[in-house]
C-alpha cells in the first residue's frame, strides 16, 4: 500500500501530500470520508474531533455490512430508520457533515461522463452553509445538486449505492450504459 502511495505522489499526485488521518484533518479547509461504512468511525476518531471540529465532511461511506450480496443486492449493518451519516453526526455534532458521492463509484465523481448530459448529485447535511459549499464543489465537478434536506436525508441517499452495485455485482457492469 506504502509503495502505491509513493508511485502515485510521485507521477500524478505530483505536488500532493500524504499524511495520517489526524495530519490530513488537522490541514484540509473541508475533508472527503471515502472510507468502507464499518471503519468511518473509528477513522473519524483517528482524524481527532478538534481537528475536524467547524470543518465540512462531505461522506461517502456507505454502511455496507461484511456479509455477502444477495443476487447482488448489497446488505447494510443500518436500517431505513437511521443512515449512518446520522450516527456519525449524533456522535460529532461539532462537524458539519453533508452526504454526497455514495451512490456512484468513485470513478464517476469528477467530471462525470453519462449519456443525455449531467445527472444530478444528492446531498443531506444539517448545515446549510456546509451544503452551499458541497453544492459549489459538486458544480465545479461537473453535478448538478439536489438537496435532501437535513442528515435525515440521508437515509434515501445511502442505500442508493445498491442500485449502483446490482448491475456490477451481478454482470460485471460498473459503467454507465452508453448512449447508441
């Protein structure tokens, strides 16, 4: 992992940083959680509550459970009553988390390429101000925004990534269809 690290700072990650979970909270204005949905706490305890504390986390995480899909349908370890981006804020309300990019595969979230033109990202999140900001970043990446409402959006947003997963999981279709 160390050595893909230093590869990719070294070719196109030129002039980036690494660093640990703490150091990268500590610098970022905002910070990406783009973690598998069973560590994001303990990664979220890693980065330390100070250093997030006021800081936008735009969270990708998903609450994918270990065991296996079913006919390519993924299992969670939430329910529809509670998405994990709440259980995250409940236990950092000093962070202003807003969900976005869960429900497309990470090689979609910049510049996005779909037939028919833009499709629109989903986003929750308690603070408005932080959403204004995601919305802006979302706009430069080429999405358009559709806002949820607050963290308890999230419960439509996550499970999302499902739909996303039944076409990968089951035929080994992780792109979008094109256009004919």
């Amino acid at each position: 992992m160390q050595q893909k690290l230093s590869d990719w700072l070294a070719g196109k990650g030129k002039g980036a940083r690494a660093g640990s979970f703490s150091e990268v909270a500590k610098f970022g204005e905002a910070v990406v959680l783009a973690v598998k949905g069973g560590v994001a706490d303990s990664v979220l305890e890693l980065a330390g509550g100070e250093n997030l504390a006021r800081k936008i986390v735009i969270d990708a995480t998903n609450p994918i459970a270990d065991e296996p899909p079913e006919n390519g349908v993924l299992r969670f370890f939430t329910d529809l009553n509670e998405s994990l981006m709440e259980k995250l804020q409940k236990a950092r309300r000093e962070v202003r988390f807003v969900k976005a990019f869960s429900c497309v595969g990470n090689a979609l979230r910049v510049n996005p390429s779909f037939p028919g033109g833009r499709l629109t990202m989903f986003i929750a999140g308690n603070d408005e101000k932080a959403k204004n900001e995601v919305t802006s970043i979302l706009t430069q990446f080429g999405w358009e925004t559709e806002d949820m409402g607050g963290a308890e959006g999230a419960r439509a947003i996550e499970p999302l990534c499902m739909l996303w997963c039944i076409p990968g999981l089951r035929k080994n279709e992780w792109s979008p269809p094109s256009s004919s």
